[in-house]
C-alpha cells in the first residue's frame, strides 16, 4: 500500500523521507492514533471497536483527547480503557477546539508517527497500516473518505460522495487530506509548531498540511487507507457545519494569499447565488433537496460574513 508522493521533495537531512543508509525501511517506534472527542458518547464506541480490529502488526496506543463533553463521554471512555490496554484518555485544558485537542494528544504521543481520526467515524481495518506504511517513505499522509456506509440520502445529497484517488483540492492551490484520515511524523508537527488553534470550524486541517508542503514535506495519498466518514444527519446540522467552512474560507485566503492560493472567482460566486435563489422553494421540499439547499446557503453566507471580519473577499 504504498502511497505516491504529492509535492516535491522533503525537507533535506531531516530524516524524515527516504530510507536508512543500507537502503532499508528505517525503523520506527510506536504508532501513536490521536482522536478528539466531544459529545461523542453516541458514536465512539464503534470508532474504538474498529481501532482494536485493526491488522497492523506493531505497537501501537490510541489517545482520545476528551474536549469538554457535557454527555456521557468521558464515562464511557474510562469503560473502554479497562477493555482496551491500548487506550488513553487525556483532557484538552480549557475551550481549545479541534486543533487544540490534536495538540494535546501530540503533546501526549509516545510514537514517532501521529495518526489522526474522528470520534464519529469509522475507520477500516487496514486504514492504520496503510498510513504507516506510507509513513516510512513520506513524512505526512492521508487516507480516502468513504462516505456511503454510515449515512442516509438527505446527508448525501448535502455533501455528495468523491472518488478515493486523490487528497482533497477545494481550493485549487494545494491538496490536503482531511483531518479526520491523517497521519505525519511527529517532528513534523514540532518543526510546524503545531495545529493553529485560531481555526476552529473548518480549515483546520487545510491549514496545517498547507505549511507542511509550502516547508518542504512531501504529502501521499493513502487509498487503501480508508475511513467511513460519517456526515451530519439533518439539513440544520449540515448548516451549522457549512458555515463554519465557509468562513474559514476568507481567512485561509488571508494567511496564504501571498504563498499562491488564489482568489474566488466572481462569475462563480455569481452563478452559486442565482441557483440558490431558482430553488429557493427546496428550503420547504424533500429532505435531500432542503439538506442540499440549506448546505449552500450556509457555505455562502459565512464566506460573506468571514470575508467582511478579515477585509479578505473570499466568495
């Protein structure tokens, strides 16, 4: 399961790329799965179940940074650590958001290799030697999101399936996987600083894989490293999600404008607004054409909103 280098060359005398000096795979030491969790004790257990089912051969520990749930979360998870040597639970001080937690179990990782995933996905068995895998040859990797499995129509009209064969390029400036199909090494995550914890709703991601290739590290894509991906389950929550994206969007594009992101083209954001406004009457239709609806509606108004707080036209 090799995967195939995206952009350029790694960071040089690093130790990070390439092979040992006799031509063989440099070892590694324990594989460390970093997983955020808030208010997920409806869906952590399957999350937890598919980790231990997995087929890589070596040490390994799952650490769950539990970020502040007001539901039964962190009872279960102190359940779970009795069943599963495996696993640790650590808390993410204070109100952090997702890039705080993936610090906090990066701080916390005893491996060389941080793998990430979401508390409300599912990975596949293989999903953890594949990233490894590739891990050995490249420094940062990313994995496919299938997303048939755990969600209904509405939920996939909203956010239509992609094909597994590439990383993620929304932008048209650099790829990026998600951050819920990840992995790196860990001294790339020290020579970045770490996640910005000032993305907090979308981009978080995006950000940090963005500096690590405009820094030198080369990024694969993984496909046989799949996560079953699970998406909002109703037209309101995919709202609340989308415009969190959308006003990531204007400051992504403040931060790396001058690195060679490029700007949103007008006639787009023109022809996105007239669509919107011919169905207008989906706001009161079936439920996948309300989820579809409402989605873009909520991606277009936060990059309205985000664009006039960074003074950055993003639409």
């Amino acid at each position: 399961m090799n995967g195939s280098g995206v952009n350029g060359s790694g960071m040089n005398g690093s130790g990070v790329n390439g092979r040992g000096m006799n031509g063989s795979r440099p070892p590694l030491g324990p594989v460390s799965v970093v997983v955020p969790a808030r208010n997920a004790e409806r869906t952590i257990a399957a999350q937890l179940e598919a980790l231990a089912r997995q087929t890589y051969p070596d040490p390994w520990e799952v650490i769950v940074v539990e970020n502040g749930s007001s539901d039964g979360t962190r009872a279960l998870l102190h359940r779970w650590e009795r069943r599963m040597p495996q696993l640790r639970v650590v808390d993410c001080a204070g109100d952090r958001g997702v890039n705080g937690a993936r610090n906090t179990g990066c701080e916390q990782a005893l491996g060389d290799l941080v793998l990430c995933c979401d508390a409300d996905d599912v990975v596949a068995p293989g999903w953890m030697a594949g990233l490894v895998d590739a891990l050995r040859t490249d420094p940062a990797a990313g994995g496919a999101l299938e997303r048939r499995l755990l969600n209904g129509p509405a939920a996939l009209a909203a956010r239509p399936p992609k094909t597994y064969d590439a990383l993620l390029d929304t932008f048209g400036f650099l790829p990026y996987p998600a951050g819920a199909n990840c992995g790196f090494r860990k001294e790339v995550w020290k020579h970045l600083g770490g996640f910005d914890e000032s993305y907090r709703n979308g981009g978080d991601d995006t950000e940090f894989f963005w500096r690590a290739q405009l820094a030198g590290y080369r990024l694969a894509f993984v496909p046989d490293a799949v996560v079953h991906y699970r998406l909002r389950a109703d037209a309101w929550a995919v709202a609340r999600q989308l415009y969190g994206y959308g006003r990531s969007h204007p400051k992504l594009y403040r931060d790396f404008a001058g690195r060679g992101m490029p700007a949103s083209r007008p006639g787009d954001a023109a022809r996105a607004w007239w669509t919107l406004l011919v169905h207008l009457p989906h706001l009161v239709g079936p439920a996948d054409r309300r989820a579809t609806f409402v989605a873009q509606l909520a991606l277009r108004t936060g990059r309205i909103v985000s664009s006039a707080r960074y003074l950055r036209c993003y639409l």
